[in-house]
C-alpha cells in the first residue's frame, strides 16, 4: 500500500491540457469515468482528466490481473487521472520496431480518445516493467509528442544478463520440477 500511495501522491500534483488516442474499434461505456476497450488496452478515462497512467502487464498477466494486485483504479479516476492498461505482455525487452509500434499505438489511443497527454507516467510489472522502461527510453529520445514525466517498474528482471546466469543455477541445482520448467523455458526464450 505505500507504493500506492506513493503514486497517487506523485499523480496528484498533475495538471493538463487537451489532446487524442486508438485506431481499434472499442466497446465504451458512458459512466464517469467510463471505460473504452479493445485486444490492445483498457482505457478508464476520467471527464476532467489531469494526467494518464500508463501501464503495462507481467509476462503472462493481462489487464484483470493488474486491476486485482495494483488497487488503484478507484483512487486514481477520483484524482482525475486516467488509466490505460495495456494488454502487450510476454515481452522482456523491446525491438527497435516494437518500439515504434508501441509509441505508435499509445499516440492512436491518446488522439482517438482525446486524451490529455501533458501529464504522463508509465509503469509496468515484472516484465512490464522492462517494456515501461525501454519504451520510456525510445520516446523520450525519439520525435514523439509522447513525453513521460516519470516512469516506475516493480519486481522487474532489468538485469538479462543476471538473469540468464540465475537461471543457469537454478537448472543446475535442480530444486523442484517448477523451478526446472520455468528455468528451461527462459533459457530457451
């Protein structure tokens, strides 16, 4: 809960001004705030938006799965702070032209959904977070009107290299059968 509050506290300070974002067709529902969906993200927007909150899943989690371990939708929209959640997951790192599709695809969201781009944050967890952070990288030195403010990551493998060397032990001590599987499967990807 104190890294919540922590990012509320951070969000609260925001003030906006107006813009757009998505090329999918999305189902939207009218309520303030109301929620606009596709297979690429969750949109909760808020009426009097003060800044968007940018957030990407672990691995193998989606959207449900961000809402029910970071509780801070409720207090969020009451703070006037719109969530996209993004639903790009399986990914420990970003190519060059994921990066640009991704940057692309949050410019489409924010155009389409007239969406206040002044104040951004994007964070991620586990894997989610490397993709916030590589993403965060490319648009702050790429010509994008996209310029987060901040950028968070939790419980994310930043270190590959120290990854690959952890799973390497893990295989070689043999702990349990999970520990193996996953071990094979990372090396392996």
């Amino acid at each position: 809960m104190k890294f919540t509050s922590v990012i509320l506290i951070f969000l609260s300070t925001l003030g906006c001004s107006e813009k757009t974002g998505n090329n999918q067709r999305a189902e939207i529902n009218e309520a303030d705030p109301h929620t606009i969906k596709s297979s690429q993200y969750e949109l909760v927007k808020t009426k009097d938006q003060t800044g968007l909150l940018i957030l990407f899943p672990g691995f193998s989690e989606n959207v449900t799965d961000i809402k029910n371990e970071f509780n801070i939708l409720e207090e969020a929209t009451g703070q006037g702070v719109s969530i996209l959640f993004m639903t790009f997951n399986r990914h420990l790192y970003l190519e060059d032209h994921e990066q640009i599709s991704l940057a692309s695809l949050i410019d489409e969201i924010i155009d389409e959904n007239k969406l206040n781009a002044e104040n951004i944050y994007i964070g991620g967890f586990s894997s989610g977070g490397n993709v916030s952070l590589s993403l965060t990288n490319y648009l702050i030195k790429a010509k994008n009107p996209i310029k987060p403010k901040g950028v968070f990551i939790v419980d994310s493998p930043v270190d590959l290299l120290e990854l690959f060397y952890v799973t390497k032990r893990n295989l070689e001590h043999d702990f349990s059968e999970a520990s193996i599987g996953e071990a094979k499967w990372l090396l392996n990807y």
